[in-house]
C-alpha cells in the first residue's frame, strides 16, 4: 500500500507544471508595453512607449519588428505613436491601442493606413484584440468604453459598469465573448480590491465574471490552450495562472513592470515585455497536464 502512495505521488507531481525556464533575453527596447506573435512572418512585433509619465516627450513611440529568437530585426519599425500599448493582428493588419487613437499598420507595407479616435476627443486607448471574425475592440479608458472597428467602421461598442468590472486594462476577444482584465474593484464593502477578469457575452452584451475571487491588477491575459489563461499584474510582476473556473495560481515573479505577454500554445512559449528594464523575455512553459 506504501509503494502504491509513493507511485501515486510520482505520478501527480509528473503532472504539475514545471518552472518557467528562461530561454532568451532581448535588449535594447524602450519602455516595452505589449508583444504579439505573427505566425504568417514568423516574427514578434513589440509596442514601446519610449518616454513615458511625467516628462514624457509627445509622438516619441514605436514599434520594433524582432524575431521569434529574439533579435531585433528593425528596432524603429513604425514610428510616430505617442505611449504604444496594446497590440492585435487581423486582416493582415497590426493594430495599436495608443494615447489618442487605434492605429491601424499594413504589415506587409510597414506604414500606419488608419487612425481611428472617438469624435469628442483622444481615446484613452490600451489594450486591443480581435475576434475570430476580425472585428477589433480597443478599450478607451477616459469613456469607460469598449470601441470596435468592423467593416471599417469604428463606433463604440458598449459602456462598461466600472462598479462591476472596475478599471479596465487587458482585454481578450474569444469566438463568443470579450474578456476584460481589471486593475482594481470596489468590493461590497467599499474597499479597494484587485481586479478580476470579467465577460462579455457578443450575443447580448451580459456581463460575468471568470471565478469569485480576486486575481490581480490585470494586464496581460493569454489563453494556455487548455481552457485556462496567464496573466500579468504590472504592479507586483507576478504572472499567474487563471483555470476556467477562475483558481488563481502562481507561474513566477518577476518584476514592477511586467506587462502586456503573449502565450505560444504551439511552442509553449511565453514572451514578457519588461517595462521598466527595457528588455523582453522568452520562456518555456505549460499549464498542468
């Protein structure tokens, strides 16, 4: 019986998750917010604020061209955005969540071929994805809104409750809903919390929410491929991992400026923009068998 509990438990720690293993470093960014993965060209495509906060030179922001080992290709591949952050492919486009506008890279071409803006002023923009279909939603944090570009046409999309979803900063578009990761939450006793992850269905706009619990100032969020997803908190450097049912568990620490991640199922490859070191991460790692 003895033997048996001891094979058991070989067994189940087989299948935990391993560490995070580094596998390359890159340097030579500029405030590097988010990156994304572009299959077709076998590169990455990495968001840099350049100066940011308080002194911050205006129009400063780029975007770099690396490839899938970690060098960079073409440091200053699109130029002319104020604090880059969010990046979505569709429709052979690029697209980029900045200060006052969605903009829209012809990739092939490598220029900015649209700007998008709500009528009464700068979007607020961050973080912008696309649905399956190619419809690209981009979250404006000044109006508390979801705007989506469709058929080029750009409108807002809905209102969000902040009571309920809190301060958005990640978002997630799936084949049937809209993942928003919070930064903070007031909770049912008017205290500050931290974000969670909350849905939007596309067929009639309801909101819920992945879980009961709180996961973390939200930024990243990345499906594992397993009905699961890792996300980053910028303020602690954690990256975690959320299960379906919305169970918080710890992938690693790193550090203050851990942001906006992209997760390669195919590869099992995780790449971390560190904001505040200017550098980007590659690391190898699965979700729980």
């Amino acid at each position: 019986m003895k033997k048996s509990i001891v094979v058991f438990l070989a067994l189940m720690s087989g299948l935990a998750a391993a560490a995070p293993e580094l596998i390359w470093e890159a340097k030579g960014f500029v405030g590097p917010e988010s990156v994304v993965y572009d299959e077709t060209r076998e590169v990455l495509y990495v968001s840099n604020m350049g100066t940011h906060g308080e002194g911050q030179t205006v129009g400063d922001g780029f975007i770099s061209r690396v490839s899938v080992d970690g060098k960079i290709l073409e440091p200053r591949w699109v130029t002319g955005f104020d604090n880059p952050k969010g990046l979505a492919l569709a429709n052979g486009r690029l697209y980029v969540g900045d200060d006052r506008d969605l903009v829209e890279i012809d990739v092939a071409a490598g220029k900015v071929v649209g700007r998008y803006a709500p009528e009464d002023g700068p979007g607020d923009f961050n973080d912008c994805t696309a649905d399956p279909e190619g419809n690209v939603y981009v979250s404006s944090g000044r109006l508390g809104e979801i705007f989506r570009l469709s058929g080029g046409k750009f409108e807002s999309w809905t209102k969000l409750d902040r009571s309920k979803t809190g301060w958005i900063n990640g978002l997630r578009a799936e084949k049937d809903r809209l993942l928003l990761g919070g930064w903070t939450v007031r909770g049912a006793d008017g205290k500050e919390q931290l974000g969670h992850i909350s849905i939007l269905s596309f067929k009639d706009k309801s909101l819920s929410r992945i879980g009961s619990e709180p996961v973390c100032h939200v930024d990243g969020i990345e499906p594992d491929g397993k009905n699961g997803y890792t996300v980053t908190d910028w303020i602690s450097g954690d990256v975690l991992h959320v299960s379906a049912e919305g169970k918080v568990t710890p992938v690693m620490k790193l550090v203050k400026g851990t942001a906006d991640h992209e997760y390669i199922v195919e590869k099992k490859e995780m790449l971390v923009p560190l904001m505040n070191d200017n550098v980007l991460r590659a690391y190898r790692w699965a979700p729980e068998s």
